[in-house]
C-alpha cells in the first residue's frame, strides 16, 4: 500500500497528507495512540496528532530515508538537517578527546614532588589531607560524566567480572577526583620503560575512618582496575614503584 504513494512528485507529502486524514485519525484515537505518541528520545516532540510536513521529513531523515521531493523548500529542509547531523556528529566526538586531553593537563600542570627517600616518605603519608567523600554515582551516570579516560565501558566490566563486584562499583564516585586530583601518583616501569601508573588519593569518612582509593591506568590512558585500599597495601605500593610523585602540599 506504501508502494503507491512513489508515483505521486511529493512522495513525502502525499504519505503524510494519508497519515493526517480523517480515516486515519480515526483509526488512531481508536488505538489511543494519537494522542499519546511521542518521540521516546525526545520528551519535548510533538505528539502525532501535531506534527506538520517538515516534522515529518525530519524523521524521514533521522531514519536515513531521503525522500525523492520534487519541492525546493523540502529540499532545502534536508540538506538543513544533514548538515546539522553531521555538526552534531563532530560535537559528540570534539568534547569526549577534549575532555580526555584537559584531564591529562591538569594532571601534569598541579605541581608535585619527586620522592626520593621512600622511607621518609611512608613514614609521612598522614600528611596528606583527606577530601570529603563526594556523592555517589551509579554506573550510568559514571559513563555519561566522565569523559576524562578511555576504555570506561570495558572498566565497568572488568569491575563487574571481579568476586568482590558489588564492592568495587561501590566506589565509582572516588575514579574521578582520585585521577584528576590524587595525593601521590607511582609509577612502574619495564625494561626503562613506563608501562603503569597507580594513582591514589585519600578521602574522609567519618571523623575517624580515612579511605585510600586506588586507581591504576596503563601508558594509554586506559582505566585497568580501580579499589578501595589499606594503608599497608598502600606502603607495599609505594616501596615497589620506580617513581613517586607527591601532590600532597609541602607545608601541610
């Protein structure tokens, strides 16, 4: 039945003045889907019952159907849209590399101490001042607000496919400004070469319980794991790593 509108010069058009007769309008309310239908992506679309012939041609594109139109101003309207597809398109990719690349700036721009006596050191770590635990996030809004690394998706499974899951995903909200702030950052190498680096940051629970979150990324700037730690799982850390860098405030 669809076939036979190809034969009119606005295919579109004669489709959509169908779809908005009265018969069909009819058959619409009966389903109750007239007044109802919206576009599930889009809380702010119009329902069916509103739309108009531009309306319509947008979502034959958004579809990746190009009607065959014959009308100057529909053709106009479409090339319109694909270059705003294409805009858009460029938007979603510009912000989540610039996003990554600020990250890795401010990482490398806040100043920090090359640690040369780990023994001095280890025994100073409650030097550092621990930040307020930040709200928690659940794994979407994780995915969505963190554009800072690569490899998120794979994260979240590799933290999945772990015994202790549910007590990893626990600690999403501290990945973030563990990587974008953290207290001491260690790096492991191979051969003279840099292949890890741990990054950890202190955070106060209650007034007596200070968390220290681990969180190890590869050269890449991949996320491979990230945990809740100990202080002495911490010191092991600290003893076996070929660089340390110390953000924590030199007069504190």
């Amino acid at each position: 039945a669809i076939a036979r509108f190809a034969r009119f010069d606005d295919p579109s058009k004669a489709l959509f003045e169908a779809l908005k007769s009265d018969n069909v309008k009819k058959g619409l309310k009966e389903f109750k889907i007239a007044d109802v239908t919206k576009d599930m992506f889009n809380p702010k679309s119009k329902e069916f019952k509103d739309i108009d012939i531009y309306d319509f041609t947008h979502y034959l594109l958004m579809a990746n159907r190009e009607p065959n139109e014959n009308n100057p101003v529909l053709n106009r309207l479409i090339e319109a849209v694909k270059g705003m597809q294409q805009e858009s398109e460029k938007g979603i990719k510009k912000p989540s590399k610039q996003a990554a690349e600020e990250t890795e700036k401010a990482i490398k721009e806040r100043a920090f101490k090359v640690i040369e006596d780990k023994e001095a050191f280890l025994k100073d770590l409650n030097a550092i001042k621990p930040m307020p635990l930040p709200k928690e996030i659940d794994t979407e809004s994780f995915l969505n607000a963190f554009n800072g690394v690569k490899n998120k998706e794979n994260f979240i499974k590799h933290l999945k496919s772990k015994p202790d899951s549910k007590h990893r995903l626990a600690y999403l909200h501290l990945v973030e400004p563990t990587l974008k702030e953290p207290d001491i950052t260690l790096i492991f190498k191979e051969q003279g070469k840099e292949v890890k680096k741990e990054h950890i940051k202190a955070f106060q629970g209650d007034p007596k319980t200070i968390y220290y979150f681990l969180v190890t990324q590869d050269n890449d700037s991949k996320l491979i794991t990230g945990l809740r730690t100990s202080e002495n799982y911490l010191k092991t850390e600290i003893d076996k790593a070929d660089i340390i860098h110390s953000f924590i405030p030199q007069d504190s």
